[in-house]
C-alpha cells in the first residue's frame, strides 16, 4: 500500500499538471500574461517575448492534488500504526506545503506586478527580502515547535559541530539563499524543472530510506508534477513557470531537506542551485573591483555556457546530471551522517 500511496501520488500530479496546460496556457495567453524579455540578456530570447509567464500555477495544482491523493491513501492503510508514526510527520508535510506555497506567493505577486506593468521589474529587492524574512522567520519558528532545530551539526568524516546561537543567523540566511537560488536557475527553457526534477527524485530516495513517508509523497507529487509541467516547459517552452513557480520550488527544496532533519544536505543536493547563484555574486565582485570587467561572458551561469554555444537543451542536460551525481553523493552523506 506504501508503493501504491507513492504512486497515487507521482501520477496523480503529473497528469493533473499536463492536462491542466490545455487550460491554463490558452488562460494565459488571453489574459495576456506574457513574458517581457529582459534587453541585456542574450538576443536571441527576443524570440521568446510573449510567451506565458506564472505557469507554475499549474504545478502548484498538481502537487496540492498528489499530495492529499498520496497521503490519504498512505494514512488509510494499517490506520491506527500509521496515525502514530506519522503524527509528527503530518506536521512536518503541512509545513512544507504551507511554506512552499507562502514563498510561491511572494512569486506570484512579483509575477502580476510584471505582467501587469509588462517590465521586468516586479516588487522592489527591499519589498522581496522583506517577505522572504518574514516566512523564513515563520519557517524557523515551526520547525522549532515540532522539534526540528538541533544546533548540534553532525557533520560525516569531521564529527558533531555545536554552533550554538550562529546556527540561526546561518540557517536563516542559507533559506533565502537557496530559495532565490532556485530563481535564478529559471533563466532557459526547462532548466529549473529538470533540475528541481532530480532533485525531487534524490529526496524521494532518501526519505524513503529513512522512513520519512510523508516527505517522500512530497518528493513524489513535486518529481510528477514537473514531469507533467516540463511536457510544456521543455525546449521550445510554451510556457514559463514565473516567479510563481520559481519560488514555490525553492521553498519546496528548503522544506523537503528539513523534513528530513538534515538542512545542511542542501550544500549538496542544491549544489546547480548554488552555482549560479555564486556566479551572480562572483560576476557583480569581480565587476566592482575591477570597474567593469568580467568573469563570465554572462551570469547566472547557464547564461555563459549559452553564450559559449551550447544549446538549451545540452544546458539542460549536463546540469541535470550534474545534480543527479550529488544527489547520489547526498545519499551517501546521509548514510555516512
């Protein structure tokens, strides 16, 4: 019933999100909800102008479906023993759900001002990281009550790190990085789905692993759901997920890594995440410094490697097996851990 509930949950999302572009994209285009192509990035996205932007709509929808489908059909087997094993874990996924969908929120604010001014623009950096703080802050808060702060950091090979009072400024900032990490990776065509995509698939193995069921539907719904979504979003898109989708899927990774009780596998699991976003800062350094020269022939990252010649699709690809590796070496952590 386990394997069913895992299932229910992966095909559940994933044809709910596939099915749901007939509707959502047409919706899109009518509303006029378009994608305004940023002037300094590479020319040839002028081609791409238009096209629908806050599709992560539709797997936001999806993984809401897959989720209660899944979860319910996992609590109803063997009742009793399941309501006692998951009663922490049910707190756990609703925490997840709820924070992935406060940061989707901030996205899709960020998203309508967009479209709706047709600029790239959107809600001020102080307006953003002001909204990020505060569910951040809550995300904190309700980890803590269900017991999922430990300052005691055991680290595999090095040993048990206690960092007393620096854990919170350190994991409260590494949540906003990751997260708009995770935005800046949605710069081509099915690059953050495909990767977010692995990344999903390495936190359904390691929860199941480790019996943490709840977190494994979670895995499941947000692995179909992007399946679903990337039949849409794969080169050449026909539609873009937005900051809607963007930040859902960062908030999504930060839960599912404390839904596990090991937020510091996000240094590996998030590790595409994290290059492109040290791109950016090492970029906007070595810009400043040096009074207008460069590193890279553009950032985030996958900007360079395109401006270099590769297409989107090999972009795509080669970032995806990189974050399948360390999602592989991620496993091994825990397991060493």
């Amino acid at each position: 019933m386990v394997r069913i509930s895992f299932l229910v949950a992966t095909f559940s999302a994933f044809l709910i999100t596939a099915i749901s572009g007939y509707v959502v994209i047409p919706w899109l285009r009518k509303l006029k909800y378009g994608q305004t192509i940023n002037e300094i990035g590479p020319t040839w996205h002028q081609t791409k102008q238009g096209t629908p932007t806050m599709g992560g709509i539709m797997f936001v929808i999806g993984i809401l479906v897959g989720v209660i489908c899944g979860y319910s059909l996992l609590l109803s087997s063997e009742k009793t023993f399941m309501e006692e094993m998951y009663r922490n874990q049910n707190m756990s996924l609703l925490i997840s759900m709820l924070t992935a969908m406060a940061f989707g929120l901030i996205g899709f604010v960020d998203d309508y001002i967009k479209v709706v001014k047709k600029r790239n623009l959107g809600l001020t950096e102080k307006q953003k990281l002001v909204l990020q703080f505060f569910v951040t802050a809550a995300f904190l808060v309700a980890q803590y009550l269900i017991g999922h702060i430990n300052t005691n950091v055991n680290i595999p090979v090095i040993g048990h790190i206690e960092l007393g009072i620096l854990y919170y400024p350190i994991v409260f900032a590494g949540i906003i990085f990751m997260v708009n990490a995770v935005n800046l990776t949605d710069g081509i065509d099915g690059l953050c789905s495909s990767v977010t995509f692995i990344v999903a698939l390495s936190f359904f193995i390691i929860s199941v692993s480790y019996g943490y069921y709840a977190n494994s539907i979670f895995a499941c719904a947000l692995a179909g759901a992007l399946a679903g979504f990337l039949v849409w979003n794969f080169y050449p898109a026909k539609v873009f997920m937005g900051d809607t989708g963007s930040m859902f899927l960062g908030g999504s990774v930060v839960a599912m890594a404390w839904a596990v009780n090991r937020p510091e596998i996000l240094v590996l699991i998030g590790i595409i995440y994290t290059c492109e976003a040290l791109s950016v800062v090492i970029q906007m350094t070595y810009f400043k410094i040096t009074h207008g020269k460069r590193i890279f022939k553009m950032s985030p990252i996958h900007h360079h490697y395109e401006m270099s010649g590769w297409s989107e699709i090999k972009i795509v690809c080669v970032f995806s097996a990189v974050a399948a590796v360390f999602g592989a070496l991620s496993y091994v952590y825990m397991y060493l851990g």
